[in-house]
C-alpha cells in the first residue's frame, strides 16, 4: 500500500486555477490525496517547442483546504514570470504531489513551536500556521520572520492579525519604515537568545530560508540547547521556485 500510494504521489495531473492573487495561486486539484503542513509540490510548464521546466514549490495552506501556492517572481526566472504574469483563474496548471515527510507539523507533535522563515521560507510555515488552528491546536507558536523591507513580508495582512496563542515577531535586515520598533538586523544567535522559547520547554522548531539563514539559525539553536532531531530544516537558494 505504501508503494502504491508513493506512485500515486508522483504522478502528474492537470489541476485548475481557482483563483490568483497578488501572493497566492490556488488550485482544484481532482486527484488530490491530500496534504500535510509543510509539504511541497512539482509545477511542470511545457512550452509549445516542447521545452519542459519544472520547479519545487512549498504548498501554502493548510490540509483540508484548497491546494496553495506562494510564488516569488524573479524577473530572470523560467517559470517565477509566467505563474505572477500570466496565469488566470480557468487556466490548467501540471502537478505532482503532494511530496515531503520530514518537514511537516502534525497537532500530536506538541509545542511550544517555533517557526523561522526567512524570505518566501514562510510559505510552509503559513501552512503549519493555519493547520494549527483549524485543528483546534491551542499549541504556543512563536513565528520570527527575516525580511528586507516591510514591502517583502509576505502574507502582511494575515500576520498583522495572528490567532490566538500565534506570536509574530519582524525583523528588516535592509529598510525600516518611520517608527519601526521590531528588530533592524539580521537574525543570529543574539537575537534568537531574545525570542527563541528555552529549551528546557522542549520546543518544536521549524526553519525555512535560503541556505545561509537556515545554517545560522540552526546552528545558534542547536548550540543553545535544542536537541538536533527538534530542529527541522528546509533549505533553498533566493526563493522556493523560479
């Protein structure tokens, strides 16, 4: 069964475009088996020559609602350009998934959680996020967010207004806004001194980014006392797709 329900993973579909916005792509997917918090999947593009791009992208939401994608547009980018630009509600979009049995939250896992994203690395965690509260988890999270500027944080509205027993702590590491009171720098091992939870609460923690973010931040945590095997890392380069 296992087996079978490994090929049925990794079998491409054709799913359609329910709805685009400005951060958030979501999907009817017909064949979806469903997710958990903090898996990912494969998008394929064909282009009319028969060229073929696929990229890795972080699922958004949570299990039980509709697939979601967050994608980060890169102006160089293969695929990043088509999927911001030109994809309309209607469209068909290729997939595979969903894919990943490491970096996922399931309720019974506990807490306190803490969730570290730099840059797009909060798409995973948006989804752990709000898997928390449709299952009733009152878990603790504490969600601290690397960004350069106020602009790039993304999911701003949802955050500005977290559920219940979700803290949200900001840190600019190149512009702040007149009367910015969060953090103004880089995220190190100071600064997670500051907001981590002690590990002698045996937290959960959850770290998503470009490489570099997800060294250090591990790192700083492992050497302040959390067990390796608490400490789940997903690691990519500028953004979780192109």
């Amino acid at each position: 069964m296992a087996g079978t329900a490994l090929r049925r993973r990794l079998t491409w579909q054709v799913a359609k475009v329910s709805a685009v916005t400005a951060e958030t792509i979501t999907l009817d997917v017909p064949d979806w088996p469903g997710h958990q918090a903090g898996q990912h999947l494969d998008i394929r593009l064909t282009d009319e020559d028969g060229y073929v791009a696929e990229r890795s992208y972080s699922i958004a939401s949570a299990p039980g609602e509709l697939v979601a994608i967050t994608v980060e547009r890169l102006d160089d980018g293969e695929v990043s350009p088509y999927l911001t630009d030109e994809l309309r509600a209607g469209d068909d979009l290729e997939l595979r998934g969903p894919i990943g049995g490491y970096f996922i939250w399931e309720p019974e896992d506990g807490g306190p959680l803490l969730l570290l994203a730099g840059g797009s690395g909060v798409v995973p965690l948006r989804s752990i996020v709000r898997h928390r509260e449709r299952s009733g988890s009152t878990v603790p999270v504490r969600l601290l967010y690397s960004s350069r500027t106020l602009d790039d944080v993304i999911y701003r509205a949802e955050l500005d207004q977290p559920a219940r027993g979700v803290e949200v702590i900001h840190a600019l590491t190149r512009h702040q806004p007149p009367g910015w009171t969060g953090y103004a720098r880089r995220v190190d091992a100071a600064l997670l001194a500051e907001v981590a939870w002690p590990a002698a609460e045996m937290p959960v923690a959850y770290v998503c980014g470009p490489t570099s973010f997800v060294e250090t931040v591990s790192q700083a945590l492992v050497q302040s006392g959390y067990p390796p095997q608490r400490v789940k890392t997903e690691r990519f380069g500028a953004t979780g797709g192109t």
